[in-house]
C-alpha cells in the first residue's frame, strides 16, 4: 500500500458506539489494569488539527480522524511519548468506506515524520510498514484475516505488543502475526488514516489504552 504523499504533522506536548466484547483469551483481559487508558471525554489527549487533507476533532467525547483531500494522503495524530515496550490497544469505529480505505495505529514514533504505522483497511486486511519520513516500507505485507470485522460502520480493536525487536499485531485481542524491526525502539503512539475509494471517510476513536 503506498501513498501519494504524506503529510507531516505536528504533535501535541502533552454518537458512542458498542465495544468490542472482552474474551477470556484476550490480551489486554490478560495484562490486568493499563498503565495508562483514555475513553470518553479524550480533550486534548490528541493533536487536535485541520490541514486541508486531514481533520482530527473531538465529537461527543469521542476522537474523529476525516480524510476529506488527496487520495492516498495519510494524516495523523499522535500523543506524545516515550513508549518502548508495551502493549496499545484502541477501539475504533469506522463510518461510511469500501475497499483499501485505511486506518489504525502509529507507534514508536521518533519525531512526527517517522515511525511504525500498523492498519486496517476497510476490507478486513491489515499490514505493518516503516514510515521513515519520505517512503513507506513493508514490514508485514497486506494480508486478510476474518478477525477484522470489514465494511462500514463496524467496531474493531487493533493492538500491537513491541517488546525489544519483536513485534505482535492484534485484532479484537487475538493474534494475527509478529515481526521483527528495529528502526524504531520507543516514541509517541497515535492513529492515523487515508482514503482510497472514500473521500471524506472518517473513523471514531471510543478507547485507547497501553500497558
């Protein structure tokens, strides 16, 4: 999956949908209580922003990421952090897409130009790619899974575990692959997004949590 640009986006200094149901097998069921965990009001937990491709606003208590300008452009906004091994688990909601729509999480980020960007797309497939500023990298290929609820207006949690090198892809709490990389050992988390077929495709944030 590639991109036709990518934008660089600043990061900040420091109606609700159902949720995924917890299983005994699932991860996060297994880790106890997060380190840290933001749900309904996010404030200002996010960079908050609006460049003409991509907006990034709170609504009703819920984080809303729109790609609304340039097919293929991905936006994002991060928390900043310093996070290296841990496990991030967030809830989101698309609204209306189809196809290679994309979206999930950005981790380990350095600096708001690089990182690791972990996605769904609307399709119910997912990857893991370097982004080291200027290109993507794939580090795991686009694959399909039926742990990801496709289409619009479904619920799915995406997670990742990075411990060291090794890194752990998750849906709805189960295992899909891991990998290993070390471009990137700790840094700020976030989401981000892109439209393909879906001008104005938007997604919902309702929880996000680390351990």
């Amino acid at each position: 999956i590639t991109s036709t640009a990518i934008p660089t986006t600043p990061i900040p200094t420091d109606p609700l949908t159902p949720m995924v149901t917890a299983t005994p097998e699932d991860t996060k069921l297994a880790l106890g209580q997060p380190t840290w965990k933001k749900t309904p009001d996010f404030g200002n937990s996010f960079y908050i922003y609006d460049d003409g491709n991509t907006r990034a606003k709170v609504e009703g208590g819920v984080l809303v990421m729109t790609a609304y300008s340039s097919m293929g452009w991905h936006g994002w906004s991060l928390r900043k952090a310093s996070l290296q091994n841990f496990y991030l688990d967030a809830t989101i909601r698309t609204r209306d897409c189809s196809g290679p729509d994309q979206y999930g999480l950005v981790f380990r980020s350095p600096e708001y130009t690089k990182g690791y960007f972990y996605g769904f797309t609307c399709s119910g497939n997912y990857y893991l790619n370097n982004f080291d500023g200027n290109n993507q990298f794939p580090i795991v290929p686009v694959s399909s899974s039926p742990l990801i609820l496709a289409g619009s207006y479904q619920t799915n949690r995406i997670g990742v575990m990075a411990q060291g090198g090794t890194i752990k892809l998750y849906a709805n709490g189960k295992l899909l692959t891991q990998a290993a990389d070390t471009s990137y050992t700790q840094g700020s988390f976030g989401f981000f997004i892109a439209y393909i077929n879906t001008p104005a495709f938007s997604f919902e944030v309702n929880e996000v949590a680390y351990w």
